[in-house]
C-alpha cells in the first residue's frame, strides 16, 4: 500500500524514509543517515548515491572532517515533501480504522520484542532520543 503509493512519485519506501529523516535533521553525514535508517541502514552510501543521480540529494564536504560528506535535501526533493506527509497520514489513518486501539498497542509490543536487538530498533531508538 505504502509502496504503491509512493510510486507515482519516484520513490520508494527507502527514498521516503531517508526524505523524511533528512527532512528533521539536516545535514548528515552518510554515515549519521545509516544510523537512523530502517530500510536501508547498512548500505547508506549505495542509497545516497542513487538519490544524488535522481536529483533528490546533494553532497558536500563537511567542513568539520575531511573525510565525511554532508546530505542535504534538493529543491526537488522537498517540493515531494507534502505529498509524502499526506502518503504517511493516510497509511496511519488507514491502519487505525483496520485495527482497534488495543490490538493495535498488542501488534506494537510484539513488533518490539520481535526486532528487539536488530539494527533496525536501534535506528527507531536513536529516531526517538534524538
């Protein structure tokens, strides 16, 4: 559902995820982004790159190491950004009316425990802290 939605755009969910993210903390380094990635957290650098070549990303030395580039969301990129808020709005509306409110707090808890140690929990976690 969330994928076929956002096709029509140009991306996918990986894409929506790394706009989102950068869209709250900009500028990150590859490697910043690779923590707080779901999707695509072990391979930063290759979605960073695909995103560059489409427009939606562009990259800079950071001026506090030479070695690392920043990440900063283009025009086109934020130009998508409504359209995504809307995208995420209606899967969370749709889920709510699908599902009750406490098996809806059920499905979360096991979804927890389930990815509990993964380095998809800890991007959620530092998602949150931070």
């Amino acid at each position: 559902m969330f994928a076929a939605a956002l096709k029509p755009l140009g991306l996918t969910p990986a894409w929506a995820e790394a706009i989102s993210v950068l869209d709250e903390r900009e500028p990150l380094t590859i490697r910043e982004l690779g923590l707080l990635l779901v999707c695509e957290g072990e391979h930063p650098s290759r979605l960073v790159n695909r995103m560059v070549s489409a427009g939606l990303l562009t990259t800079e030395p950071s001026p506090d190491d030479d070695r690392a580039r920043w990440i900063r969301l283009t025009p086109a990129a934020r130009a998508l950004l409504p359209r995504l808020r809307e995208i995420e709005d209606q899967l969370h509306t749709a889920i709510e009316k699908a599902v009750d409110a406490n098996s809806l707090e059920s499905c979360r808890a096991v979804l927890g425990d389930f990815i509990d140690g993964l380095p998809a929990a800890e991007a959620l976690k530092r998602r949150v802290s931070s």
